[in-house]
C-alpha cells in the first residue's frame, strides 16, 4: 500500500536536499534544448564568437539552468598532456583533488581558469585546469590492469563519486569543456570564450528535463576525448545505464545524456567499431524494417539487434559527438527532434534551427535537415585521407552513412 507524503515529511525531505544543493534526479522540469556546432575539416582554429552568436540567438530554448561549450584544438602547447578541467564547490575539495592528482599523475601546469565577471552568473565554483600524464610508476599500468585511456578513466570515476564538492568536466587532449548555471551566452561570457581557438566548436543551451540544473549538470558531457551535446529525452535511460554500468562506467549524474557519452566510449574504444557503426547500433533499424531486408543484410542486422539490444537509443533526441577525429550528428529514427547542417568551403555547421547558421554564415550552401536515424560524420581532411588509404573497419558494403569530406562538399 502506498501512503501519501506527510506536510512535515515533504519539508523534512525538502529541507535535506536544500542543504546540499539539488542534483540531477531530485527534481522533474520538462522542456526541450538547443545545440549547435561548428568545425573546419581543415584543422584551421577560429575563436569562439561565431558558436557564442549560434546558441545565442536560440535563447528561448534554454531557460537558464544550463549552457556550455567544447572545444578542440584549445591547447597545442599542451597536446600530449591530458587537460583536466576540475568544478570545486569548496577550498577542502580542491586540496582532496589535487592530492589524489598528484599521487596518480605527473602535472605539468595546473592554474585557475581565466573567468570573467557577468552579472548573471551566481555563485559559480572554482574552476581549475591541470595538464596531467598518468604517473608511469603506478601500479596498475606497470602490471597491465589499464591501459593508458582505462586509467585516466577510472581516476575521473573516482574524483566525480568521491570526492565531496568536486567534478571533473572534461578530461581530454587538446580539448576543453566549458560549462555551468546560466544562459549559454553567459557561460560563454563568464569563460570568455571569445578568447580561445578551436577546429571544432559544439555548444548547448539546457531546458532541463528531469533535473534542477547544477554545474556539473550542464552540457557537454564528456570523458576522455568524447563529449556530447544533446536535445531530448532519452526513455530507454535504465537500460542502457544498466548496460554500461557492466562494464565499469560510473553514472553517478543519473542523466541520460551522460549515458549516451558512455555508450560510444565503450562501443567505439572498448570493442572496436567505428563511429558510424556505433552510432548505427544506438540508432538501429526497427524489427519490421529488418523483416523487409534482403536476406543478408536482415542476418546482419538482426545480430547487431540481439548482441547490442541494451545499447539500442530510444526517444526523441539530436546529439552531437565531438572527438579528436571530428563530429557526429544522430537523430532518433523518427526525426522528432530537430537538427540543420550547412556547409561553406571546408567549415561545417550545425543547429537544431537553420537561422542560427545562416547568422553565422549568411552565404550558406546545401543546408538541408540531418535525417533520422543515419549517422552524420564530419572528419577533419587528415583523419579522412588516412582512412581512404585504410582498408573500412566495422562497416559492411550494407551500412548506409553520410559522410563529407572535402572533396564532396
């Protein structure tokens, strides 16, 4: 038998999640996103004006509980160096941080990240940058147990489960991410984003679904070189949870896009696909499209249906990837979430409304709508000139994908 909630309970229980700061999962607001993204397949860096006016002018989809943006390409200094990016909430969690970082890693810079001051912006956390190669005489790569990327992985697990007041936000190389409470103009003007140069942008502005918004919340989510910007609202959330949850991943943020960060990193760099391929697993076929397969390619599908069944995505969603190779772009197999590309010589953009692009780059050319369920690769020149000289990995003559590359665009 189910009994209501007392007064005096509903305020204890109020009271308790006051004092520590909502989280993700405390709190239901349903609404809709904003991404955006924008990358030049030359490798050429440009500032972050042009991505800050993109998610701008989407304003009215965000109601300022969230914003952030990724960048890559931020640090070549700093290149062979994975770059922490680390929120405190206190003085005691960054001294607990840096000493864990200093027992499992060499640093070779570490200061605070340059900030500025916007109104808007309320209590904001102590953002630090460390620039880290894992400790060659930890035990666990001396013996084997991880390999490098593992490594790196479980520390950020542990930082982010516990340690009380701290969260790494990105953990890549030659990248960032950017993010926290606000409007995705202010985030951008509090980081002063303006300032850095990247071959690749993605941005987001947050409406959040199920959560009350909190700076560890905010989009991107990332781990390792991954991160993912995302609009909608993920209802196969447990299982796939559960799912990567068997393999190690940590979803201590109970959020869905997080989920997705994790499915890729682990279909794509753990057992081996490319990017398209997971991205076609997350996204794959309906039971009755496989039945009007030809034979073969049904046999195929139908195998990557049961072995994968709990990676499958489903819900409305747009997402994009961003990776040291370049971006994808996903739409739920129904197209019920928006998603617009346009392209101008090597520069590719992308947004869940076509004004956004056409503000940034009014001579467009080609814009057309993502299409449901295919994967949408965008590849920097070297990472495709090297795979057009390799022979094709994990994806048979039968898997459809869109890709540009110079020479088509």
């Amino acid at each position: 038998m189910h009994y209501a909630e007392t007064p005096q309970q509903a305020a204890a229980r109020a009271r308790a999640l006051d004092s520590r700061g909502l989280r993700e999962g405390d709190v239901r607001i349903p609404a809709g996103c904003a991404i955006a993204g924008i990358m030049d397949k030359s490798g050429a860096r440009h500032d972050g004006r042009d991505i800050l006016k993109a998610i701008a002018l989407m304003h009215d989809r965000s109601n300022g509980l969230g914003g952030g943006f990724a960048a890559y390409g931020i640090y070549p200094e700093y290149a062979d160096f994975y770059a922490f990016h680390v929120l405190y909430e206190s003085h005691e969690a960054r001294m607990n941080t840096e000493a864990y970082l200093n027992e499992h890693f060499l640093s070779e810079k570490q200061e605070r990240i340059p900030t500025a001051t916007v109104k808007a912006i309320k209590n904001p956390p102590d953002t630090w940058r460390y620039f880290l190669t894992p400790h060659p005489s930890h035990h666990e790569l001396e013996l084997g147990e991880f390999d490098e990327q593992e490594y790196v992985m479980q520390c950020v697990f542990y930082i982010n489960a516990h340690i009380d007041g701290a969260f790494v936000a990105s953990s890549g190389k030659n990248m960032g991410a950017f993010k926290g409470v606000g409007y995705p103009e202010e985030i951008g003007e509090y980081y002063r984003i303006d300032e850095y140069k990247a071959w690749l942008w993605t941005a987001h502005g947050r409406f959040p679904t199920n959560t009350p918004g909190w700076w560890g919340g905010a989009h991107p989510f990332t781990l390792l070189n991954w991160s993912i910007v995302h609009n909608g609202e993920i209802s196969s959330y447990d299982t796939n949870r559960r799912y990567v949850e068997q393999f190690g991943y940590d979803c201590a943020l109970q959020t869905d896009t997080e989920v997705i960060t994790y499915l890729f990193d682990l279909l794509v760099r753990r057992h081996g696909f490319s990017q398209e391929m997971a991205a076609h697993i997350m996204a794959a076929p309906s039971w009755d499209a496989i039945d009007r397969m030809p034979p073969e390619q049904a046999e195929f599908e139908t195998a990557l249906r049961c072995v994968y069944s709990d990676a499958l995505v489903n819900g409305p969603f747009s997402v994009i990837l961003g990776s040291e190779e370049g971006l994808l772009a996903l739409n739920d197999r129904l197209k019920l979430r928006a998603l617009m590309v346009g392209e101008k010589d090597s520069m590719v953009y992308l947004a869940s409304e076509q004004a956004s692009i056409e503000l940034v780059c009014p001579d467009v050319e080609n814009v057309r709508s993502i299409e449901g369920g295919v994967p949408f690769v965008v590849q920097l020149d070297e990472v495709a000139r090297a795979k057009q000289n390799a022979a094709a990995e994990n994806e048979p003559d039968i898997h459809q994908q869109t890709r540009i590359t110079r020479k088509e665009a």
